[in-house]
C-alpha cells in the first residue's frame, strides 16, 4: 500500500483517464473491478445523463470510483450538486482553477485531485488544499498544457516541490513506463489512452480502429489558443494546419472548429472531420481488449520488471 492506494481505497494505484465521449460506467466499473481507479468521464454529459452513469457505476461494482470535471463546464455547479447527491466520494478535477470549488467538495467528504502540467499550477493547486495531484506531461492526449512539458521532465520537477501525493500521466500504456514513472517519484499512475481502446470504452470502433492504426508521428497538440489539444492527423487537422499558414483570427479559428467536434469524431466514428483525441503512446497500442485485462498485463509487467532492474547486471555499473 501507498499513499494513492491508501488515499482512494484501491489495491494498485492505477487510475483511469476521465475521459470525454470515452469513459461512461461500463469503462469506470471494469476498471475499479480489476483493482484500479475509475473515472466517469463528466466533461462530455449533461448532469441528468451523468447522474445515470454514477447510479449505473454503483450497480456494477462494490469497488471505489470517481468522476472527471472540467472546472470550465457550463453546468458545473449541478454537475457538483449531482456528485454530493450521489454519494460520489472521489472527484478529479481538471481544466480550470481548484481554488474554488475544492473546498466545497472536501466539505462533502469527497476526495480531491486535480490535473496539471506544471510546477506553477501543481503548487496553485497543493496550496488550493486538493488530496493529490495528477501531472500530465506533453504526451498526453486530449486537452493539453501549453508549456510542452514531458512527463520525463514534469514529473521530477513536481515531486521536487510538492508535499502531497503525486500521480504521472502522459505517455503511459505498459507497466514498464509505469515503473519508470515511479521512479521518478510518482506514486501512482493516469491512463487514458490505452483505456481508449477497451471493449469498455463508449469510444466508436472506428476510432478504436484508428488508434490501432497510429504510427509515430502521427498525433500532434494543435488550437494552443484555446485549449491546446492533441489529435490524430486526419483530414480536420490537415484543414487546420492549412487555415495556420494564413495567420488566422480566432475567430476563424472557432469559425472551422465549429461545435461538437470531438463527439463527432470519438463516439460517432467520423475519422475524416471529427476531432480524434489521443495520446502519443497510441503508436504501441495494438489491440482492443477487456479493460479488466489491460489492468492484468500493466500490473503483472510493473513486477516482472521490477524484479528485472533488481537482479540483472545490466542494470549496474
């Protein structure tokens, strides 16, 4: 047991990505069954549907979980009421400042942790009073910080400065780069998108297709004047880099991201104008399988690796 584990109730300090249009109840449950951390995905429901998804989750697993808020969400005050009401009692909350509603959520005896991509916003948010904080190096796909920190870099740099606990994320599919995240003294782990590509996932099986069919290269952080994202290179991105060499306004910027993008492209399967949100670490992802499997194979690498570095001479000199 460490101090994740302890702090969420779980048997291994993995965590899953709260993910839009990706993690609904089936994800979160199978997930939290196989011993990690579930997290409803709230950026992408309205709050009657969310409230589904929590009842939901509560039927299909004894185990604990949580949900994901961005803190920029319009409804975000009854998504909140709707999470106290439920009895949720772990909150990951992201996309915004925690100054404000983390004590509300602490008065509720909800457990709080918050997402960030530097040292300035992991100390805002330590200082803010949150239970732990995720942070999430460059890699990662989806919403994204503007600094282009790796998690290489990221996480020694928090650990450094921050006194509560510390969970990596960005660029984390295998329980060997799990391992070498610990090390670098994270105590606990965020996946998204190899979560992506589960039979869980609410996420089409186009883009689960697509995912598989991910090279090197081929995801890149684009829109940095709104909320930098990264995505697969498709057909909407390539309008985008097109719309760049002109040195667009904003507002034509908004003008051709348009409304509902990423729903378009994640859970309707429009792989051509859809926004596909997905990290680097989508290039060794090769397969579609159970969730409860996934957390297996990460789980049972991050010991047989373990007792690699430990005994094998090529790790010393």
């Amino acid at each position: 047991m460490n101090r994740i584990t302890e702090l969420f109730g779980i048997q291994y300090p993995v965590i899953q990505g709260g993910m839009i249009w990706v993690s609904g109840w089936k994800l979160a449950t199978a997930v939290s069954n196989a011993g990690g951390l579930g997290l409803i995905g709230a950026g992408s429901m309205y709050p009657d549907v969310l409230r589904e998804h929590i009842r939901k989750a509560r039927a299909n697993t004894d185990k604990p979980f949580g949900v994901n808020v961005p803190l920029l969400y319009a409804d975000l005050e009854e998504i909140l009421q709707i999470i106290v009401e439920e009895g949720v009692k772990i909150v990951f909350t992201s996309a915004g400042n925690p100054k404000k509603w983390t004590p509300f959520l602490k008065e509720n005896g909800i457990r709080v942790a918050h997402v960030v991509s530097s040292v300035k916003f992991a100390l805002k948010a330590q200082q803010a009073g949150v239970d732990a904080i995720v942070a999430e190096g460059f890699e990662a796909g989806g919403h994204n910080g503007r600094e282009e920190t790796t998690t290489l870099t990221l996480i020694p740099a928090v650990r450094k400065v921050l006194d509560i606990p510390l969970i990596a994320a960005g660029g984390i599919a295998t329980g060997k780069q799990m391992l070498a995240t610990m090390i670098l003294g994270a105590e606990g782990v965020q996946i998204g998108s190899r979560f992506v590509a589960t039979e869980e996932s609410s996420a089409h099986q186009n883009f689960k297709q697509a995912i598989l069919e991910t090279g090197d290269g081929d995801t890149m952080l684009t829109l940095k004047e709104f909320a930098p994202v990264r995505l697969i290179k498709n057909q909407f991105f390539q309008k985008l880099q097109e719309l760049y060499r002109t040195c667009p306004s904003e507002e034509q910027l908004k003008t051709l991201l348009g409304r509902g993008r990423a729903k378009r492209g994640m859970f309707e399967g429009d792989l051509e104008e859809g926004e596909l949100e997905i990290g680097q670490v989508a290039s060794i992802i090769d397969n579609v399988k159970p969730a409860g499997e996934v957390m297996r194979e990460i789980i049972e690498e991050y010991w047989t690796e373990m007792e690699e570095v430990q005994r094998n001479p090529k790790y010393r000199f």
